[in-house]
C-alpha cells in the first residue's frame, strides 16, 4: 500500500551563525540544518508561535544578530507512508536516501525542490506552497501501479503523523 496525504506543519527558519546553529537545543519536533548558517524547526503548525518565541530566546544569548521567521504559510508538507514508500520515493528523487533514520535532506522530488524529513515508515516531504498542487499529481501519476491512496490532512509528528 502507498499513502499520501497532506500534513499540517509549521517551518520555522533560523539564520544565524552556524556555531549558534551547531549547539541548537531541540526546540521542535525535528531540526534540519539546511546550510552552515540556516536551520529549519519543524513542528506541528500549532506550535509554530511557541517555536519562533523559544528561537528567538535562544538566539538573543547564542547570536544576537541571528534572526528566526515562521514560514509556514511558504510551505506544504506531504507526508507518503505504507509499505511501498521507498519504492514510490525512488520513482520521484533524483538523489537517493541515507541509511540512518530519521534523516534530513534535501533534493528534488516529485520534480520540485524539497526538503525531505526521513523516518523509518514513512517521509515527509515539504515543498515550496506555489508547487503543492504538483505533489499529488505527479505521485500519482508516477506510481499509478502502486495504488497510491489519497489520506486526510494530519498533523506532523517526529516519528508519526496524527488524525
């Protein structure tokens, strides 16, 4: 079974000094480093106040020149899971996963720039929100033969999504 279903996420993007971004405490359900001196905190999208304030904390001791911005509404986060998830991913990247788990790349993916959030049974991945409508398509058009199902919107999760 393939399922894909949108998920409700909030992207938080931190710039600072990547000795700051290095030693960053774990504010959010996942942190990825994006480049040496960007780091994304992803969460759920209620959480996403919560996570700019606690950056921001952070940041004013650990660089104060450092800034963070909730970017949430720039972003869609799609989430394929069941057992065919790998298979369907390689039919949709152009660069292949890490063995380590979870993990966070980047690439392109359903032939949008992305960045995917890796876990043991499934991926979330989150795109530009110009190009969300494109996911699904090309998902299912990609892996019409897996039988790809359509999923109800969640909330993100580290290790699972939630109704």
């Amino acid at each position: 079974m393939l399922e894909l279903g949108p998920v409700r996420a909030a992207v938080v993007r931190c710039f600072a000094e990547p000795r700051a971004l290095d030693v960053f405490p774990p504010l959010a359900s996942t942190k990825g480093r994006v480049a040496p001196d960007e780091l994304w905190l992803l969460g759920p999208a209620a959480a996403g106040p919560d996570l700019v304030r606690r950056a921001a904390a952070y940041l004013a001791g650990a660089d104060p020149g450092g800034l963070v911005v909730d970017q949430s509404e720039g972003w869609s986060a799609w989430t394929i899971g069941g057992d065919q998830a790998l298979a369907a991913f390689q039919r949709l990247a152009d660069f292949p996963l890490p063995p380590e788990r979870p993990a966070f790349v980047q690439g392109v993916v359903a032939q949008v720039p992305a960045k995917v959030i890796v876990l043991a049974d499934r991926l979330h991945v989150i795109v530009p929100a110009q190009l969300d409508h494109y996911v699904p398509e090309r998902v299912m058009a990609a892996c019409a033969d897996l039988k790809p199902v359509l999923a109800q919107a969640r909330d993100f999760g580290p290790g699972r999504t939630s109704p």
